[in-house]
C-alpha cells in the first residue's frame, strides 16, 4: 500500500466544536493535492451541548472515524479519522482517563533505518525545542513492542528481546519524558 519513502500524512486540529465546521475542513480536504491519511480533532462537541450527539453526524466520506467521549457529557470528545484504505483498529488501554484514543495503525514493515534515524531526531528536536504540552501522532510499526500501563507513570514498555532499532525507539521516548518507565 505504501512505499518506503513515504511518510503518513498528519492532520490535527482543536475544532471547539466540529459539527459546525465539518464544510470547512471538507473545503481544506478539497483544496489539498494529497490528502492526509489521518485527521485528529480534539474538542469536537461545543461547550454547551444540550443534546447528545451521534458517530454518524461526523462521517466524512474516504475515512474511518474512530471517537472518544461521545456519549460522555463531561468531556468535550475526539475523533481520529483514517483513510479508508488504511487498516486501523482501536487499542484498549486500561487506564481511567476518559480522554484518549489509541489506534493501531497497519502500515508497510519496511521503514529503512535511516529513515527511523530521522523520526528519532526530529522527537529529540521537539521535545527540546517547545517546552509546551505535546501530542504525536504517527506510525511507529514496532510490533515486538509489548506496551502497558502503569497507574500514575503512563505507558511503558517490556524491553526484552528487542531489536536494536525498537531498542532505540523506547529510549528515545524515554530521554525525552514520553513516558515514564
């Protein structure tokens, strides 16, 4: 489906209500020569909702849409959409904080070394560059990663009988405070 080359395209946005400003991001999506393979919104419900709100009302047409928080009146909820053609499943994380969503996203194994290089680099740069509350959203295709939860420390990982490389990844996350182990 996708080559070595080419990256996951990324879209995030806060709407402070989307519902409302669904045309406007279908007019975004239309003026794009390649349109992103995922879209994260936060704060998709307003303020004052007075009433609930259904999955169906946010579809937009080539994506999956995957939400948190509908159908919860104390939090304003999320949604991630992924390009239909992408296989994407949700993760179950055990942890009481309502909002987060966790998605698996399937894509080519094949990334090159370098190429993980560079998304270590550009973590590194981020986390040191803006001293400001963070969120990324990528692939990172490291299956042998056994990720869990930790009450009051985040996700962590087993590290046994890692590659290298996955080896690199966890530490990378753990230098820049990602996730606590």
């Amino acid at each position: 489906m996708y080559n070595n080359s080419e990256y996951l395209n990324i879209l995030y946005t806060n709407a402070d209500g989307l519902l409302n400003k669904r045309h406007e991001l279908q007019i975004l999506l239309n003026s794009l020569n390649k349109r992103p393979h995922v879209i994260a919104v936060n704060e998709i419900k307003p303020k004052n909702m007075p009433q609930q709100v259904q999955l169906s009302e946010f579809n937009l047409d080539g994506y999956n849409v995957f939400s948190q928080g509908l159908d919860d009146p104390t939090t304003r909820g999320l949604i991630i959409y992924v390009a239909a053609d992408i296989n994407a499943t949700v993760v179950e994380i055990p942890s009481t904080f309502r909002e987060s969503l966790f998605l698996n996203v399937k894509r080519s194994p094949n990334s090159l070394i370098h190429n993980d290089e560079r998304l270590y680099d550009l973590i590194d740069y981020i986390e040191f560059s803006y001293k400001i509350p963070k969120i990324i959203v990528g692939d990172f295709n490291f299956s042998n990663i056994s990720w869990y939860h930790i009450q009051h420390f985040g996700a962590c990982a087993k590290c046994s009988g890692l590659s290298d490389n996955e080896l690199t990844f966890v530490n990378i996350l753990r230098k820049t405070l990602f996730f606590n182990m």
